[in-house]
C-alpha cells in the first residue's frame, strides 16, 4: 500500500499490507465463501521535467520539458473460507505507465498468496513490503512526489520472495518477515542471499500509535569491479578515492545492511488531522559513517473533500545534509472515486555531493524543485 497512490483496499489485503490501509474495492465475483475485488486507480497529470524524471515509473524521460503523465494501478484479490477461522487469500497489483514500449509497461508491485487465520495472523508467501514499512510508510502519504528519503526505499518500496507474517490484536500488531535469495533486486544490481525484519505498533485509544522496525539484509558480493557496483560510485565519495577507482570500491563494497527506526502517528489519514514522524539510522558494513533520515508530515482532511498535507524531510550523512526537502500536496474529492491534487517539492539548502556522484545526482534529481497538478479516479 502507498497511501495516496492507492489509498483504498480491501480489508483483506489491507491485513497483509499496511495498518493505515482503508476499504475500497470492487467486489467482481462473491459465491460460496469465495469473493473476488478488483482496486486500483488511474491518474493523470502535468507535471515539470524534474518531477517526471523523479517519479520511478517515468526515469527514463531525460528531455528538459514539461510533459503529461499518465499511470495505470490496477489489483486483484481473492479470499476463499476455508472453516469458520481460516481463509485462502492472493493478491496481485501491477502498475502500468504509458510509455514507448519499454521494458517498464508493466511494473509487478504486490504478489502473493497466503492465509488469513484471522485472531491468529495472517501468513503470505510472495512479494510486497517487508515488515520495517511499518516506521517507514507512515509519511508515504503523497500521491507522486513521495519522499524517498529514509534508505528503507533503496532496493524500492516492494521486494521479491518474502515471507511475511502480520498479527493485530488488542492495539498492537506485530509483524515479521524474511527474505529468501533475491536477484536484481528493484532492477537495482543488487543481489540478496536472505534479509529479516520485524515490527511492533501499539495504538492508543487518543489516536496516538507508536512504531518501533528493524531490517536486516545479506548482500551478494558483485563478482565485477568495472563500476557496475551499486555502491561504487558513494565509496570512492566517502573514500576521496578518483572516480574511476572502482578495483578499490570493489574491495571495500557491503555484505550487510541494518535499518533501525522509530515512527509516531496520531489520527488516521483522510480522516481529519494525521500527523506521522519517523527516523531511521542505516548502516552498511565497511561505510566510513552512518545514514540517518528524518520524516515529518501533518495533513487535515475536511468532511468537505478537501485536504492539504505539508511535510519535510532530511537524509544525513557524515554531519551534511545530502537531501534536504520539503513538500507541499493539495487534494480535493469531487467524489469518493475522483480527486484532484497538486504536489510540489522545494529543496532546502541539500549538499548531495557530500554522499552523490553527480553521474547519481542527475539522474536521481536530487536537489531540485519539482512539481506537478493532475486527477486521479479510483475503483
């Protein structure tokens, strides 16, 4: 689930995704204990060059115009009873930018199937967040221009090959899930022989809900050093090593990431006042220092349909600020199923370059303004 890219699911799905996740779907097929929903949303929008190159789906655009987007979320999932306490449950979401015919047109997010034992959990097998999401995902809250800052996104907001487990009960939910061997992870280089993670939120009756996430990976070694490392380009940053010494960052790349963090919520979003902060510190074996990212959002959502939400957000590293930003979203719901929204993003004062090669800060467009206004119909 991302919250205002695809802001209503069914409660089933909802279980195995995210705690902030509401109930919007279509019921398609209901028949002897079996239900079929079908969610999804499709946007459209004007966005600046900068804003089209930051969203994932759209990196490839690399002209300096402003452009029309379009994207297409569209999900499937179904629950079968099996006894009075037990349910067969699968969902699959696909997201599908209008392109040229590149190998992006369709984009796999969630996939998995599982079980839903209700009082006693629920248990999947496939692909989607892994259970840190829970501090994470509380400030991913805009419907394009997302933060992205906290370095839980790295390898991308959904990852193959995942066992996860979810129990809510009594305020408190608890999840754990772990990853099995992983190729080309986010189409990132990356390889993974396992990964961990685990989660605990309590809520409190006054609306206040607390998050506490810790994630774990085990990373392949690239058997190359021609610079095809995903870290090279950061090491020989933090190294002051020449650009193209990539047999030393080779030598010194990671075998294991750690991402702690911490998040506190109040309110529910799109239901009156939410406010959501979080702060994560990263590190990767054999980096000369720490990563740290901090997120804060406040939105109010009126009874009327309209809503505004206002968030900054840092990432730290080595005592500089390598992103530094702040957005602005405007939202308004015609009707429960049409919205239309404004998003923009300022950056405050970001020193990249102290973590960045300008090879990634170009093509990440990190330090730059961005915005983008456009509707968005969800079923």
């Amino acid at each position: 689930m991302k919250i205002m890219r695809l802001n209503k699911l069914s409660l089933f799905v909802a279980l195995a995704l995210s705690p902030l996740t509401g109930s919007f779907a279509a019921t398609v097929y209901s028949s002897n204990g079996t239900d079929l929903d079908l969610y999804g949303s499709i946007s459209a929008m004007g966005a600046t060059n900068k804003a089209a190159q930051s969203i994932k789906t759209s990196q490839s655009k690399k002209n300096l115009n402003n452009t029309i987007l379009t994207r297409v979320d569209f999900g499937i999932a179904g629950r079968t009873k099996i006894n009075d306490t037990v349910y067969a449950i699968a969902a699959s979401r696909w997201t599908m930018p209008a392109t040229d015919g590149n190998d992006s047109d369709f984009i796999t997010k969630e996939q998995y199937v599982g079980i839903d034992a209700q009082n006693y959990g629920t248990l999947t097998f496939g692909r989607g967040d892994n259970a840190f999401y829970s501090v994470a995902g509380v400030t991913d809250v805009f419907t394009q221009l997302d933060f992205n800052t906290n370095d839980h996104y790295v390898f991308g907001d959904y990852q193959q090959s995942q066992i996860m487990y979810s129990l809510s009960a009594m305020g408190i939910d608890f999840r754990l899930s772990a990853q099995l061997a992983a190729d080309d992870v986010a189409d990132s280089n990356v390889d993974l022989k396992n990964g961990a993670a685990f989660s605990l939120s309590t809520y409190l009756l006054n609306g206040i809900g607390f998050s506490y996430g810790l994630s774990y990976y085990d990373l392949k070694s690239d058997d190359s050093s021609d610079g095809s490392s995903f870290y090279a380009d950061n090491i020989l940053k933090m190294y002051s090593r020449a650009d193209n010494d990539y047999d030393f960052a080779y030598s010194v790349q990671p075998s294991w990431k750690i991402d702690k963090g911490i998040a506190v919520t109040y309110g529910n979003f799109g239901e009156g006042l939410y406010v959501a902060t979080n702060a994560t510190v990263t590190k990767y074996e054999k980096f000369t220092h720490h990563l740290y990212s901090y997120e804060a959002i406040v939105n109010y959502t009126f009874e009327n349909g309209f809503g505004t939400t206002l968030g900054y957000a840092i990432k730290r590293f080595n005592g500089a600020n390598i992103q530094s930003l702040a957005t602005l979203g405007l939202y308004y719901s015609l009707t429960p199923s049409f919205k239309l929204f404004a998003e923009g993003t300022l950056d405050i004062n970001s020193k990249p370059e102290r973590y960045y090669s300008n090879r990634q800060i170009k093509n990440m467009c990190i330090g730059e303004n961005k915005a983008l206004i456009g509707a968005q119909y969800l079923y």
